[in-house]
C-alpha cells in the first residue's frame, strides 16, 4: 500500500535526484576539463622540451664541426658524439610522443636530414686530414646547409607544438565556459522543477486534506449531503472513506431524529387538538404558536387563521395579557385572586364563563419559551351554582317566617304553660326552643350567605373608625365573655385611620371570629382583639389561646360547610364563609394562623379611607 508518509518522501526523494543529478553532472564536468588541460600540458610540454633540447644539441654539433676545422680535432671529435647522443636521445622522444597532424612529417624529415648531416661530417672529416684548404669550402656549401635546415626543423616542430598548446588552452577555456553554462542551465531546470514538483506534492498532499476541510464545514451547518473524494489507498484516503460513512450515519441519525420529532410534534398536537379544554401557547413574543379547536370555538376564529398572530388579536382582555406577561417575566405561575381567573366572553345573549389558567413553559435549561392558557368552561357549574344558591335562597327565605311562629310559640309555652308541664315535658320544651333557635341561626346564615353569593348584598359604606368598631363588637360579646370566664382585652389603638366599611357587616365578621373565639376557648382562656396599619390597610386580629385549629382543616376553614368537630354543638359552618364573603366585598382579605393547642389568630383587612 502506497502510505501517506511514502508519497511526502517520493517529493522529497525526487528533489534529491534532481539535485544528485546536478551534482555529478558538475564534477564530470570538471573532471572532463581537468583531464583535458593536464593532457594537453604533458604531450605539447614534452614535444617542445625534446624540439629545444634538439636545437640545441645541434647548435652544438655544429661548433664543434668549426672546432674540427680550427685544428681541434679530438676535442671537437669528443664534443660532436656527446651531442649526437643527446640529440638522438631526444630525437626519440619526440618519435614517442607525436599527437599532432604534421607532427610526424616533421620528424621524418629531420630524422633523414640528420642522417645525412652524420654521413656529410664524417666525409668533412676524411676531407680535412688530405685536404684542410679544401675543408672550409666543403663545410660551407655542404654541412652547414644541413644543419640548418635540421636547426628550422627543430623551430619548426616545436612552433607546432606551441601553437596546438595554445589551441588546446583556447580549448580548454571554451569547455570550461560551456560547463558554467550547462550547469547554469541544468541547475535552473531543475530548481525549476523542483519547485514545480515540490507545488505539485503538495497540492496532491494538501488538496484531500482540504476537501475534508470543506466538507467538515457544511456538515457543521447541517448539510449532510457531501461526500469527500476518494483517491488511491493512502491513509487519507482511508481518513475520507471513514468520513464519508461518517457523514452518512450522521444523515441517517439526523432524518432519524427530524422522523423522530415530527412524529412527537403530530403526537403533541394531537393530544392538545383532544383536550376539552381550550389550549392556547403562545412564544415569548406573545404569539399564538397552538391553538386548539375547542380555543378556537370560545373565540369565535379559525385555528389556521389564529396561529402566528399576537394573543390580543384574538384575546381582546388587557386583564389576561397582564397576567401571561407576568408569567413570561417571572417563569411562575401569576398570581392570581381567587374570581379573578374567570373569563367571561359573551356572544348575543349568552354569556359563557371560562376559568383560565396560566401556566409558563420551562426547558430544563432553563429557558422560557412561552406561556400556555388553558381555559375551562364553567359555565354549567356556574349555572348549577347560581340555582343552588337560589334554591337555598328560597328555601331559607320560606322557612323563616315558620320558624318564626314556631319561635315565638315555644317562648309562649315556656312562658305561660311551663308551671303546669312536668320536668320530663319542660325539658323536651327546652331542647326544642334550643333548636328552634339553631335553626333560626343556620337559616339567617344560609340567607346571608346566598345573598351575597347572588350578589344582593347590599353594603353601605362610609368611613368609620376601627377602634369604634371593635368597641361595638366586643359591647355585643363582653357578657358571654364574663359568663364563661373568658379574658377579653381589646389593644386597638385610637389613632388608626379610618377605613372604608359597612358597619355593620364588620361588627357581624368580628362578632363571629369573637364567638368562635370563644366557643373554642375553655374558661380561663384570653382573647384579644388587635388593630394596626400595613400599608395602605388595617388590619384587625383575634387572638385567642384556646384549642387551635387541626393543620389538615386550616386551608379550608373558610369554605361553606366546614366544621371542625361534630360534637362542638357549634354554628352551622357557614360563619367563617359568610365572613369572608364580607371582607371581599370590601376589597380586604381574611386568613387564620394557628397551632393546635395552643390557639388561634383570625386576621382581616379593610381599605383605608381615601
Ligand atoms: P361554625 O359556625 O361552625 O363556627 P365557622 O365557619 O365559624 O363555623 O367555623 C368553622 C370551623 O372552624 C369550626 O367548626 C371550628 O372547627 C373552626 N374554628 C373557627 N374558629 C376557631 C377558633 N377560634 N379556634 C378553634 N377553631 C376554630
């Protein structure tokens, strides 16, 4: 398998070559014009040498030849053979040693020319031991002739050898410009090759490596559509396989999951287009994002039509929208007063009455995406409400006027028949006055209390003093009180503000929390009343240390109907009902703290007069 790692060596391997090539081709070039000078100097240095060494040799003989003449002989004798020797010696040198055209022509001549010289002095010598006249003569027109023209041989050959020196310097000069040149031109090749090599290695190494780049950065922004080249079988053509099977299983999970979520979507949608229920969410811009059918039908629109527009285009209620913006701001629940979370939307003649709740959606990062509304229509269990107040309304209202005469007969008797009733028939008169009288109180209760439910109450407010309103109260309680045992202090300041009241609804509410207070206080106990101002308001408190209220009953104490123990013998339940009732309709709240055991404190608020 061709590696990566092989192909980055293959560029550099091949840039080597190059430059190994350049290289050797540089030194036989030199070697080539080293060898070059060095032969020339040997061959053309030895021919010269032998050409002056023959002259002069030569030149020799010939003045030894004139020593001869001069009378000289052996002297001149000795000296000529000792320069033949010479002249021959080197003679032969030069016969070794021919390179040159012409060369050799040279040498012929010389070497039969000096033969002849040889045999031309031997007959001066002959000549001149008969004839010495005769021998000048002979020398003159014979020998010296000869020895010339071996003298200009002589010049001849070694004028030759120079001028081939200096050809094969010129030569040699030419070979060594060439040499700069060639490598001048291979180098710049190859550098040039190289280059282009090197771009193109890297371009083959670098451009894989930049389609995965590429291809990396649209997977990155979801485009699972691209697939990387795969070229050869190196390991990055491995690394782009793998990525390729990658971004294929990516696609897959993505398809997987986008299937996943419209599949979750349809099944949500499903579910909120089932509810009963009216289903409304709407997006952190308060627009309408869901919008369920039966939503649709309480606001009259079509759920294609509502989605994507803002929630007053179809919620006309500023009320409402104040509370889903209090819930997208917070991330709760708004809080909301009890009554206060009915919507009521009339259509023609019919009114229907929705109770809305206000739920803010969450993710577990902690991000509030919207709100969702869900109204559920009450109105039948307002209706079946309004006919049992009425029913109650009516049946109080007839049963008062019996009782009444029933009431007034039983005092009648016990009046006037009681001396002439035995004990066992005044003690039955007894027990039916008392329930006579517990029956009047539960059927006033019941009446009060259907009254305000239908809103018939009628209040007549106007400033009063808080203090002068306790007073009242605890003027109607204070005997019981005494009669029981029972402390009673009153802590009221003189000095509270005056409150918008009814009079005598607050003396009725502080009446009843006064009784409880006592009939759930043994003799002995205390109970105090308290006044103070928070705020805008005052608020008034019953205290008393009497048995307490269990936990469990405490958040329903001020329901209708709501007793503690069967056996207290006590109201009807309604009194704390009725109370509240009252302290709403003047805009105030009520609520108890208590521990059993150890007592209890009713508190209540009223409107500080404008
Ligand atoms: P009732 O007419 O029965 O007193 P209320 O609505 O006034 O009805 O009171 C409801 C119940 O609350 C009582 O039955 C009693 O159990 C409890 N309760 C009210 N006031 C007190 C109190 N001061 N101490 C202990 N329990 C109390």
């Amino acid at each position: 398998m061709r590696t990566f790692r092989k192909k980055i060596l293959l560029g550099y391997g091949a840039s080597l070559l190059l430059i190994i090539v350049v290289l050797s081709l540089a030194v036989v070039l030199i070697l080539r014009l080293g060898r070059a000078s060095e032969s020339i100097l040997r061959e053309n240095y030895q021919s010269i040498q032998a050409a002056e060494n023959m002259i002069d040799a030569v030149e020799r003989q010939d003045s030894a030849t004139l020593l001869i003449l001069l009378g000289y002989q052996r002297q001149g004798a000795s000296e000529f053979r000792e320069n033949e020797t010479l002249f021959l010696q080197w003679l032969g040198r030069a016969k070794d040693n021919i390179t040159i055209s012409g060369e050799k022509e040279i040498i012929d001549t010389l070497e039969k020319g000096y033969a002849r010289y040889l045999s031309e002095i031997s007959n001066l010598q002959l000549l001149y031991q008969s004839a010495p006249t005769q021998a000048a003569n002979a020398y003159h027109e014979a020998v010296l002739p000869l020895f010339r023209s071996i003298r200009d041989a002589c010049i001849k050959l070694r004028d030759l050898n120079h001028e081939t020196m200096y050809a094969a310097s010129n030569r040699a000069n030419k070979i060594s410009v060439q040499a700069v040149f060639s490598i001048s031109v291979i180098g710049g090749v190859s550098v040039l090759l190289v280059i282009v090599f090197s771009m193109f290695v890297s371009h083959l190494i670098s451009r894989p490596v930049t389609e995965l780049k590429e291809a990396a950065l649209q997977v990155a922004q979801a485009n699972y559509n691209v697939q990387v080249p795969v070229r050869g079988s190196d390991e990055v053509a491995l690394l782009a396989t793998q990525f390729n099977l990658m971004v294929e299983k990516l696609k897959q999970f993505h398809d997987m999951n986008i299937g996943r979520i419209i599949a979750e979507k349809r099944k949500s949608e499903a579910i909120i287009r089932s509810v009963d229920d009216g289903i409304v969410v709407v997006d952190d811009n308060f627009l309408i994002t869901n919008f369920n059918p039966e939503a649709a039908k309480i606001f009259g629109v079509f759920p294609e039509d509502s989605l994507e527009k803002h929630i007053l285009e179809v919620m006309r209620d500023e009320r409402l929208f104040g509370f889903l913006k209090e819930a997208l701001a917070s991330g709760q629940p708004p809080r909301i007063e009890e009554g206060e979370d009915i919507l009521t939307i009339k259509t023609g003649e019919e009114s229907r009455h929705y109770q809305v709740s206000i739920v803010p959606m969450r993710t577990p990062s902690g991000v509030n995406p919207g709100v969702v509304l869900l109204l559920r229509d009450i109105t039948r269990h307002r209706e079946l409400d309004r006919l049992k107040s009425e029913f109650v309304m009516t049946a109080s209202h007839e049963l008062r006027t019996p009782l009444t005469s029933i009431n007034m007969a039983v005092d009648l008797l016990r009046e006037s028949a009681a001396p002439k009733l035995t004990d066992q028939e005044q003690a039955l008169l007894e027990a039916c006055h008392e329930d006579v009288q517990r029956l009047r109180a539960l059927v006033n209760d019941l009446l009060d209390l259907s009254k305000i439910e239908a809103g018939k109450l009628e209040l007549s407010f106007e400033p009063v003093q808080p203090h002068f309103l306790c007073d009242q109260a605890l003027s109607i309680i204070k005997s019981q009180a005494e009669s029981k045992g029972i402390e009673l202090n009153s802590a009221v300041p003189q000095d509270l503000p005056e409150v918008t009241a009814d009079p005598h609804k607050i003396v009725w509410v502080l009446v009843n929390l006064l009784a409880n207070a006592m009939r759930y206080t043994k003799a002995g106990g205390h109970i105090k009343l308290a006044g103070d101002r928070v705020g805008n308001q005052v608020q008034l408190a019953v205290t008393d240390d009497g048995e307490g209220i269990p936990f469990d009953l405490q958040p329903r104490i001020f329901d209708k109907f709501v007793h503690g123990k069967p056996s207290d013998g006590g109201g009807s339940g309604l009194g704390l009902a009725i109370s509240k009732e009252i302290v709403k309709a003047h805009r105030g709240a009520i609520w108890v703290d208590s521990s059993p055991g150890q007592g209890s404190t009713f508190t209540f608020t009223l409107p500080i007069a404008a």
